[in-house]
C-alpha cells in the first residue's frame, strides 16, 4: 500500500525552517543550488543547467507563456517520470519538509501540483530560496550583534575543542569546512559564501532556545581572523568580534604538540586512506601536506620552505613505513616556533586590551561557564 502524506499547507516561517534544519526540496537548477543552497535542502532539480538555460533564452526573446511550453516539453515522458519519482521518494523520507525554488514561483508550484497529480500532498516555501536567504540574512546581522567573548590561543591550544563544549558555541571551521589555517582545508569542500551563510543562521537560531535558559548569554567563538579558508565572515559578526572580550587559553608546549599530531597526522591520514583506499590516500594525505606547506613560503622564505619541506617528505615517508607520525614534529616544531606562534602573539598584541582572562584549557572553560553561563 503506498504511504500517505498528511496535507500541509504552504509555510513562510523562515526562522523556524533555518532553526530546526527542517529538510527541504530545491527543484532550482543545480548551478543555483552551488551558488546557494539551505543546510537541509536536497536538490532535485525540476530542470537541469541546459534546460534552464534554454527556457530562460526563450522567455527572453518570446516570453512567459512560450518559455513555459518549452520547459513542458523538455521535461515530460520518462525524463518527467523519472524526476517525479525521485519527488515522491523524498517526500515520503521527509514527510515534515517542504519544496522550493528560487522565489516560490512556477517551478515549485509545477512540482507541487505534479506530486498532487500522482496523490502526494507536499506543500511549498512562500517566497522560495529568495525568502529564505534573505530572513538568514536578517538572522545573522541580528544575532550576531548580541555579546560574545572570543577564545584566542596558539594553534593546538584547543580553542575549537572549547568551543564546541560550550552550550552557546559556534564553530565556525565546522561550518566554513575549514580550520583557518594553511593546513586548514578538510576532505570536504567548502560551501559557497552564500550556503555558509545559511548554515551560520541556521546554527545561531538553533542556540537561541539555549540562550534564553542562561542568565548572562554570550556567543563563545574561536579568535578568527576575516576568512576562514576561502568564506570571509559577515560584516555583523566580524565588527562584533572586534571589540569583544578575550580569554586565551595558554597550553604546555607538549600538550599542544599532541592535540597537532593526532589532529593533523594522524585523524588527517586516516581520513585520506578511508576515503581514497591505502595507497591513494597517502599520495592525497601528502599533497594536502606539502600544499599546506607551500602556501606560506613566501612568508618563510623560499629557502627556508625548501629546507622544512625536505624534512617534511623525510617524515612522510618514515610514517608511511612505520605507522608513527612523530617524524613530522621535525619540521612542525620549527614551523610553530619561527612562523605560528610569533604571527598570533602579534596579531594578539594588537587586541591585547580585549583580554579579559588567561589559563590553561580547563581554567579557560570554567571561567566561561562561570562567567558566561555555558
């Protein structure tokens, strides 16, 4: 027996579908789901890149009524079937979603009205990608203007770590697909700026029920720079941040080594190798190591990079052939100590009245928890 769908109507309360990550249908074209797209949308596109393009030629050139014959045409008899089911099947695996395109407008209405044909009832976003996008727009430069207090240290202090621990922390490498630095990028490519936008407002209303339960909120962040990776951080946040408190968090050099080695060199390698098979995914694992490496030779000094490059394949190839990564600390070591740690005490120094608290990782997160509510 085919399951049945509860009818619903249309919706156009865009905070709560950003909120609670409700699942959605995009039928826009897979160009436009690139260029943006919602945390929680799967696209199935009532028209491809091609078709679309075609139909919106003719609409151009002969108008409405002719570039919506076209569009009949290019999608009916097995192309037609085939998209309608894959609707049906998304639906019935999320039957609290909704479907939408790019302004709520023809396409969405003409998938809904086929679904209702073949006896699914699925209602649709009012206002489509365009209402959403603007409401997490308005999300952002609204909440983002509510006090925050910015955990700052050098790299490995386990400042991401203390984020995510806190109950109104926002991790912004996990939604940029990033960790901000040159060896930063991640076996997932990263959103367009407009999608990680969304995924930014999404996770700020998701904390606001939390926010409400604390008696003094504060957003907790990482100490970011303007970018993480290629996403630059919204003008709301990026001002905010600029003048908040700081609390750094001061680890032992050796714990901070540690955090590195089985973030970098040992999680990073094994990512590779489950995902491109043992022999691959060494290759990948060590170009995403050189390629960290290269980025910032300039500021090494070519000839620098060339020597801690050299050590870095030595290391390489000793992890590969004994399943210990402490060979890359050869060259880590001094990469910390002539270039990381002396950038981010400069760029520290510069916000040096921020700061508000120093201690190690733990008196860093009860001081927030006391202080801040998290």
């Amino acid at each position: 027996m085919e399951q049945k769908l509860t009818a619903r109507p249309d919706t156009s309360d865009y905070r709560a579908l950003l909120a609670q990550a409700t699942p959605l249908i995009d039928v826009r074209a897979p160009v436009e789901f690139t260029q943006g797209a919602l945390p929680a949308a799967l696209n199935l596109p009532l028209m491809n890149n091609e078709e679309r393009a075609a139909v919106g030629t003719c609409y151009k050139q002969q108008g409405q009524q002719a570039a919506l014959a076209l569009g009949h045409r290019l999608v009916q008899g097995e192309t037609r079937e085939q998209r309608l089911a894959a609707w049906k099947a998304a639906c019935l695996r999320h039957p609290q979603g909704y479907l939408y395109c790019a302004r709520g407008g023809l396409r969405s209405h003409i998938v809904q009205q086929w679904l209702k044909e073949s006896g699914v009832d699925y209602p649709l976003v009012i206002g489509g990608y365009k209402a959403l996008r603007q409401a997490a727009v308005d999300a952002i430069d609204a909440l983002a203007r509510r006090p925050l207090v910015l955990v700052g240290g050098c790299t490995g202090s386990g400042k991401t770590l203390l984020v995510r621990e806190m109950a109104t922390g926002v991790d912004l490498e996990a939604l940029a697909r990033h960790r901000g630095s040159s060896f930063g990028r991640t076996l997932t490519a990263q959103l367009s700026q407009a999608s990680f936008e969304n995924c930014l407002a999404g996770d700020l209303l998701a904390r606001e029920a939390v926010w409400q339960t604390l008696p003094s909120p504060f957003w907790v962040l990482e100490d970011e720079g303007r970018t993480i990776g290629a996403n630059h951080l919204p003008a709301a946040l990026r001002e905010q941040m600029a003048c908040s408190p700081v609390a750094v968090v001061e680890e032992p050099f050796e714990r901070r080594l540690e955090r590195l080695g089985q973030e970098y060199f040992i999680a990073m390698q094994q990512a590779w190798c489950e995902a491109y098979g043992e022999e691959a995914g060494w290759r990948e694992f060590g170009d995403y190591l050189h390629q960290g490496l290269y980025a910032i030779r300039r500021r090494l000094g070519l000839q620098r990079f060339a020597a801690l490059a050299d050590i870095q394949a030595q290391a390489l190839s000793r992890h590969q052939q004994t399943g210990r990564h402490e060979a890359h600390f050869d060259w880590l070591i001094p990469l910390l100590k002539e270039y990381y740690d002396p950038m981010y005490r400069y760029q520290l120094e510069k916000k040096s009245a921020n700061i508000v608290f120093r201690g190690d990782y733990a008196q860093v997160k009860a001081w927030l928890e006391e202080r801040y509510g998290g």
